[in-house]
C-alpha cells in the first residue's frame, strides 16, 4: 500500500500551490491548519510541511505555523524549506515536525547535512531531491546545480540515507502526472529507498499506477485543493 502524505507549503503564513517552482504563479488555498484538520479527519497521519518564503530567504520563517498544526492535530509532519543550519533544524524540531527535508544544504553544505544525518540518524533527515532535466534544483528552486539526479542520490545513500522526496519540477503544480519512469528508475537502482514521489499528480488514477509501480509514498497537494481527488477517495489508503 502507498503511503500517501498531503502537502501544505506555506508563503506568508497561507496555503499556496505554485506552478513548476514559480513563485510569481501562485494560487492561494486559505489556512494551513483548516487542511491539516481536513488531513486528519479523513484518517491521514503523515504531512509535508513546505516553508517557500523559507526556501527562497535560506532560513526558516514560517515556524509558528508548523507549531499550530503540530500542536492542534496529531499528524506526523516532515518540515522542509529554508533548512541551513544547525539552528533552523533545532527551530523546526522544537515546533513538533518529527523528520526534516533538507535539499540545498546538501549540495551547498554537505558537511552539516551529514553531521544531521549522523546527530538524527535516517529516520530523522529526509533528503530533497528536486530535479529539472536531470539536474538537482536548490534555493525554492530559484536555482539548478550542477549536480545530476542519479549521482547525487547514490552519494548520498551510501553516506547513510534511507528516505527521499524526489520532486520533478517541471510537474509540479501542472496537473498532468508525476514522472513515474524516472521513480521506476530509481527505485530499480536502489531498491531499499524509501522514494517519495512528488510532482504532477492530477487523480487518483496517478496514485494507483505509482502504487502497482512499486513507489512507497507519494505526495498531492494540488489534486486536492482543485478538488481533482476527493479526501473521502484516500481514505483506503489509510488502513
């Protein structure tokens, strides 16, 4: 069964959706702790948290809001987005996530993404793993690296990571299916990953055919709000 984990990414204390990474291509979907409740009334017990005013400044700001859902529900939150230093891990823990995803910090700061990985252990620190025609996307994915896709996720996993959320940005937010050949891929290369398939889910039909993939978990943010899949339709996937 696919673990399906609802996203909630976050631009000046709302819920918003963008389209492929542009922050000027933004819609806005209301309070982030109504969806969390939304989340949670429907049997779902995992939660993205995306700080993007975080990701674009390189420090964590939207905290207090990931304190409200920590706090007012019971859902197993992974916080990402502005995640740089020692500090802003210890602010996002503090605030009741229970995993952290760090992306640009692994490729502009390897050093302390390991000493993460090595402090919290693999169950703790999830690797981001955004991409654009192969190549890994740092900064609220203001910016590519020059780090390829394939690469950059062996050299981490043999440093110690068990879990990833692997994002094709030219999918996001478009409504027109993850990139399930790329997650094959991965998954087929390291078979032990826990992949998080994030990007382009448009129905449930997408959530099916990732699951008969083989994928462990997927992400959907903007199916839902769109009402392209309907809460009550996940709730199978929840028991």
């Amino acid at each position: 069964m696919i673990d399906i984990i609802p996203a909630v990414d976050i631009i000046q204390g709302k819920c918003v959706r963008l389209t492929q990474g542009d922050y000027s291509l933004r819609k806005e979907y209301g309070d982030p702790l109504d969806m969390a409740m939304k989340y949670q009334d429907h049997g779902i017990s995992r939660l993205h948290f995306v700080d993007l005013d975080g990701a674009k400044e390189g420090k964590v700001i939207n905290f207090r809001v990931l304190e409200k859902i920590a706090t007012r529900t019971s859902l197993v939150i992974d916080a990402g987005g502005g995640l740089k230093s020692n500090e802003d891990l210890h602010i996002v823990f503090e605030c009741g996530a229970k995993m952290a995803t760090g992306g640009s910090v692994a490729v502009k700061d390897p050093e302390t993404f390991e000493s993460w990985l090595e402090k919290y252990g693999p169950g703790k620190i999830i690797l981001g793993s955004d991409f654009k025609d192969g190549r890994i996307a740092v900064s609220g994915w203001q910016e590519n690296s020059e780090e390829s896709l394939i690469p950059f996720l062996e050299r981490w996993i043999d440093r110690g990571i068990k879990k990833t959320i692997c994002t094709d940005i030219s999918r996001d937010g478009i409504l027109q299916g993850p990139s399930e050949r790329t997650y094959v891929q991965i998954m087929k290369q390291f078979p032990g990953l826990y992949l998080v398939a994030s990007g382009g889910v448009s129905g449930l039909d997408d959530v099916y055919s990732l699951e008969k993939a083989g994928i462990p978990a997927v992400i959907i943010g903007k199916a839902i709000y769109e009402g392209r899949i309907d809460l009550k339709e996940l709730e199978r996937f929840n028991y």
